[in-house]
C-alpha cells in the first residue's frame, strides 16, 4: 500500500446540524482507500471491537467503495469531478456501502486542501486500466505467503471433477454430462473451461456458434427435469444465415424437450422481465433514502418515506424476481417440465432467477458452504461481468447495474421471512455485500474465468516467477476475529429434518419502525389480480425474431402458479425442503440492517429483532448447561457445583442495528425539523424518551 496525498489537521464532523463538533485528525489517500487517523482517538472497548473488520477500519474507505464526492462551497452543496478551479470547505463522500463522511477543511492549509481533494477526485473517479488495480498490487506482494486452499470455503467449479461431484450430487449425471471442450477457451471466452450440457449434444455443436444457442446445465430437480440457461444468437440479416440459425436452434432444443418423455417452457429474461437499466434506475433512487447528511434531512424524509419508497420501485423490482423464481418452480416441481432461460448474454438476469430458484429448492444452497458454491458456480463462472457492474474501472456508467446486490437483497428476503432455513444470518448477507468493494480479494473483480486467468493465471506469469498470491473473498478470517465470525452463523439454524415437527411456522420477527409499503397492487400487473401476467403468451427471441414454442398458456400457467403458491403456504414450511416466500406487499420489506446501520436515529436501542434473538440465545444456552448438568451426574460433585457456579449470559443493551450500530459513538437526538409537522409534544421530552434505559428482559 502506497501513500498518495495526506492532509493534516483536518476535521471529521459528527452528523448534526450546525454543528462543528468532530475529531482532528490526517486524512490519507493510498492506492487502496482513504484513511482519517484521528489525533486522539482512544482505544475502544472489547465489545466495540468484537465486530471489527481486520481489512477496513471505522475510518476507512477503499478506492472502490467511494460513490460520489460532493464540496462544501459557502453552505451550498455541489459535485465535485475533474479539475477544479475553487476548493470546497467542507469535502463530503458518499460510499457504496452507504456511510457518509464529512470532512471539514476550513483549518488545513491550502496547499495541502488542493493536493488531497484533486488526489481523492483523481484516485477515485479517473477511468482505470485493470493491471492498475490495487489487487495486483497485493498480490504480488503476497507471493511468498503460505497459499491458502480455497476449496475448504467453497467448491471453486474450476475443474472437471467439481462439474461430476456437483452432476452426482444432484443426480443430473443421468441426462447431462460434463464437457471439457472449451478447455483453454478454445471455443468461447465468455464460458468457463468446463461445464454441462445435456447428454445428446455432440461437442461440435457447442463450438458451431461459439457456445451461443446452447442450453447449459445449472441444477437438477430431485424429479429430474432440470433448470438450464441459454445466451442467444448473434442476429443477422442475411436469410440464408437466418435459416441455418433456425435449423441449429430447432435440433439443439430438442435435446431437452422431446414430448412426450421430456418437455421444457422457456423463460426469455431479455425481453419479458427487467433490463439492467431498470434495476439501476430504482437502486439509484432507493439508496438516496439512506445517504442521509444530517438529522434534519433524516426527519424531512421521514415525513414522505412511504412515497418516496414507492417510487424508487426497489422493493417492487424485488417481489418480481421472487415471483419469477416462484413461477419457474412450479414449472420444475409441479409441472415436471424443463425450464430453459434466455437472455442476451445469459450472465446477468439467468444468474440472478437461476440462483433464487436453487436457493427456495435446495438446502444445501442455504447453508453456509453451498451458498458461497451457488455463488462460484452462478456468478463466478457464470461470466457475471462484476468489474462492468459494479464499475470498478470507472470506465462506463452505462454497464453499471447492482445485479448481485439485488439476489443478496432477495435472499435476504427469503432469511428473513423463514430464519431457521439458513445456516447464515443477514449479517453474513451484509459483509458479503460490503466485500464487493474491497480489493485484495479477486472473487469480484474480474467479468469472467477467462479474464481472470488470463490476467493471474499461468499463461500470464513469467515462467521463473511465483504465480501471484490471490485471495478468496469465502476465507472470512482474512476480515474478521473467530468471535466475530460467529455473528455469520445462525444458531436457531434447523440442520436436521427430525427438528422440522418442532417447528409450526416461520418465526416472523416485528419491525418497530415500518420498512415495508402498505398492502398495494403491485405496479407491475394488470388489474386482473397480482398473479396475471403482462403478456399472454411467452415469446422466445433467439434469432431477432420471434419463435414460438409449444408451451402451456399463460392463463393456465397462472392458474396453476396460484394453486401452487397457495397450496405451499397453506402448510407448515419444511426448512430441509422446498421454501418459498411471501409476496403480498407488505411481507416485502427494507434490509434494514444493510440500509440504515449507519443512520443513528433509525437505531432502537434495546429493541428490534436482536432482542429477540438474545433471549432465544440466552433460553438455549440455558437448556445446554441443563443438559450438561445431566450428562455430568456421574461426575464428581465438585464439578457438578462448579458447573452449576458457571454465570448465566447477560443481555447487553444492544441496537436493533447490531452488530454495526457499535460503531455509532455519538447517538444524536431527534431533531424536529421546522415545517410539516404537527405538535408532537416537547423536543426534551423526545429525546429524554430516547435516552431511556430498555431491558432486554422485558421484551
């Protein structure tokens, strides 16, 4: 890491109005993040630490992780990019992950203003070449570390024998096979080297169009009908091509759909459901409700929250790719047909929809290790372009589109809707999307295997040289403590399936503050009822024209899709089985512990759902030392007495936030701001309200 421009005696502003109150301190610019150092910051206590990230500090923004850079120009706000004439007085940076930093500037010197607010804007902005990034930095600076073996987190997909494990694991190796065709990226450099695709197609075929128009294997239902992807083909305009494409996509499809033994319905994602553009439109609008400045806007915005919400469209963008999933479950479950996804480049969308599927189907993609495999074996190899979307190399913001953020987000839905199904808690959820941001981990930071080993692999390396020493973002004790790792588990995980008549329905925790919209149609559907379709028929665009299939309707597809939907929720869930989630309006809610960790006055101390969760703790951890006092009754008795002496765990005064809330030193009191509201009662009082000791015990 490499020192670019500092500052002295710059002062990093609590987040209240008018007011100048902070801690002076440096602020830094490496090539890997921007740094304040305080003065005189004193050494937190244990329990402030026991969350704390090894890579990143309270204080630290990695390059990538920085959104927009705003200045301070005699109290008006403005953006800050290129060269610049004037510097602000106050630098303010809003981050990707949703903190925002002031720095205030008044008392620096001038020089060393200009030289870290163009550094910042330089750093941070400027289009980049992707040797420049700092993970080859860190790489190659790790070479004579000790390599760490990845396959102990996850199942990389990588080799043949990962295709054949996961083939027999599913029990797909009946109908698909594992090919090695593209090994070396012979045929097509958008596919990994390995992969699979039915068992009648010839190896020629894959290479005829450069692995276009060929249906790649992604899981396989228990029933045996299976769930494949398909990137289209180019389009042309010639007839006698036109013809030829037409007879290629006829013979490869019925590879996998030959009525009246095998039948598929297919799902074109290009044209019948969302674009990238969309996705980011509504994110672009959604995270601007938390990327609060002070409390006064806090509270502004709280007036108009629900509308606000509403016409971001987020959580509406979210329910249609549950439903989407939902429908092509039925397909697989209740309809024994193979489900085949289209999209343009099969990377984005059939990541996103063939993802949440195996996630509700499988239970081993709910656990901790298959979940980090879903995402190597869908995303990584996938081809998911991560550096185009989430625009690393500040290249273009016309590819940019938080497509992985919004499956976290979905999944994130599904765990919290039916908790005792996952092996990972939200917490996990959320520094997996914090991870996005930090490189010295390759996971997200490549579009593709075959831009990856071509940039780090073997071929790429001088041949006398070590290859470089590149991390896996699954490792998590690059990041964080033992203790803090177990924050990732979830103990009220059911793992085996003898718990499940324990256990009647989902553990459906309350919001204290409303994260979720009214009960409301979605915008998306016709009046003639949430399930019904936009279209009435399902089109298949492959060749720039449309191609029509035999498939069911869709007014019998939704008839069918609403009996299965119902049926399901009618019953008690099975955690080891099929999962699915609720979709009605308010039961889609807001991350908040992704979305407002960092906005004091949407925490609730003592309160929120980690208060339950403590006293479900605090009950198990009770049962397990009555057990122990059990199993010990042929020991001594002085170890049953010191056993018993063992304290009980104590309930700390802990945020609905936790575990990030910690980081929140200075809590703020509301502030009412001056117009649309009506008398709520005395500020003091408010606030003194707020202050009030909660006991957990009493929740």
């Amino acid at each position: 890491e490499q020192l670019l421009c500092e500052a002295n005696t710059v002062l990093k502003c609590v987040q209240e109005d008018s007011c100048q109150r902070g801690i002076y301190g440096r602020l830094v610019c490496t090539d890997f993040k921007i740094a304040f150092l305080g003065d005189d910051e004193s050494a937190p206590d244990n329990d402030e630490t026991q969350f704390k990230n090894k890579v990143i500090g309270e204080n630290d923004i990695t390059l990538h992780c920085v959104d927009q850079i705003y200045g301070v120009f005699d109290e008006k706000k403005k953006t800050l990019f290129g060269q610049l004439k004037k510097y602000p007085e106050k630098l303010v940076i809003h981050c990707k992950d949703l903190r925002v930093f002031h720095f205030c500037l008044r008392y620096t010197k001038e020089e060393e203003v200009k030289r870290i607010v163009s550094g910042i804007i330089h750093h941070t902005q400027a289009p980049k070449l992707l040797k420049r990034l700092f993970l080859f930095s860190y790489a190659t600076a790790a070479r004579n570390n000790p390599a760490m073996d990845p396959k102990k987190h996850a199942v990389m997909f990588d080799t043949l024998q990962d295709w054949f494990r996961e083939l027999e694991r599913t029990k797909g190796n009946m109908k698909y096979k594992a090919v090695s065709v593209n090994e070396g990226y012979k045929v097509c450099e958008r596919l990994p080297a390995y992969f699979v695709v039915p068992a009648p197609l010839l190896e020629e075929d894959i290479a005829f169009f450069q692995g276009r128009g060929i249906p790649i294997w992604c899981w396989s239902c228990h029933n045996g009908c299976a769930l494949l992807k398909m990137s289209a083909l180019p389009k042309e305009q010639d007839d006698g091509m036109l013809q030829i494409q037409k007879n290629f996509v006829d013979r490869i499809y019925k590879t996998v759909h030959r009525p009246p033994y095998e039948t598929a319905k297919t799902e074109d994602l290009s044209s019948n459901f969302l674009s990238l553009q969309e996705i980011q439109m509504a994110y672009s609008k959604f995270k601007q409700l938390f990327l609060i400045d002070n409390s006064t806007e806090f509270w502004d915005t709280d007036i108009k929250w629900f509308s606000l919400l509403e016409s971001s469209s987020w959580l509406d963008i979210i329910r249609r790719c549950l439903k989407k999933a939902v429908e092509i479950i039925e397909c697989l479950e209740a309809q024994n047909m193979n489900v085949l996804l289209l999209e343009d480049n099969a990377s984005d969308l059939c990541c996103l929809i063939s993802s949440l599927v195996q996630v509700m189907m499988d239970p081993h993609c709910r656990t901790i290790f298959g979940f980090q495999s879903l995402v190597q074996k869908e995303w990584i190899m996938g081809g998911h372009c991560f550096l185009d979307r989430c625009n690393h190399l500040r290249q273009s913001d016309k590819e940019e589109a938080p497509v992985f953020l919004l499956f976290l987000d979905c999944v994130w839905q599904l765990v919290h809707q039916h908790p005792p199904a996952f092996e990972f808690t939200e917490t996990y959820l959320t520094v997996l999307s914090d991870s996005l941001y930090i490189p010295i981990f390759s996971t997200f930071f490549f579009n593709s295997p075959h831009q990856k080993d071509t940039n780090v692999g073997r071929e790429s390396q001088d041949s006398q040289s070590k290859p470089l020493n590149l991390l896996t973002v699954w490792d998590w004790s690059v990041q964080f403590e033992p203790k803090a790792q177990t924050l990732l588990t979830n103990p009220l995980y059911v793992e085996k399936p003898k718990l499940e008549k324990a256990q009647r329905k989902g553990t459906h925790f309350k919001h204290q503050r409303q994260l979720s919209l009214p009960l409301t149609q979605s915008k998306s559907s016709p009046k003639r009822g949430f399930f019904r379709e936009e279209t009435d028929h399902l089109i298949k665009n492959l060749l720039g024209k449309r191609i029509s299939k035999l498939i069911n309707s869709s007014e019998e597809l939704q008839d069918g899709f609403r009996e299965f939907y119902d049926g399901w929720h009618s019953r008690p869930p099975s955690y080891q089985g099929l999962l699915l989630p609720h979709l009605e309006g308010p039961e889609i809610k807001v991350w908040a512990q992704r979305y407002l960790r960092w906005i004091p006055e949407a925490q609730i101390l003592g309160g929120g759902g980690v208060a339950t969760m403590s006293k479900l703790l605090e009950m198990m951890e009770e049962v397990q030392r009555l057990q122990e006092k059990i199993e010990a009754r042929h020991h001594s008795q002085e170890a049953l007495q010191a056993e018993a002496a063992s304290p009980p765990r104590t309930s700390g005064r802990l945020s609905s936030l936790f575990p990030f809330a910690l980081l929140q030193r200075h809590p703020s009191k509301p502030v009412l701001p001056t117009s649309g509201w009506k008398a709520l009662g005395d500020e003091d009082d408010l606030a003194k309200r707020e202050d009030e000791f909660v006991d957990l015990g009493d929740v």
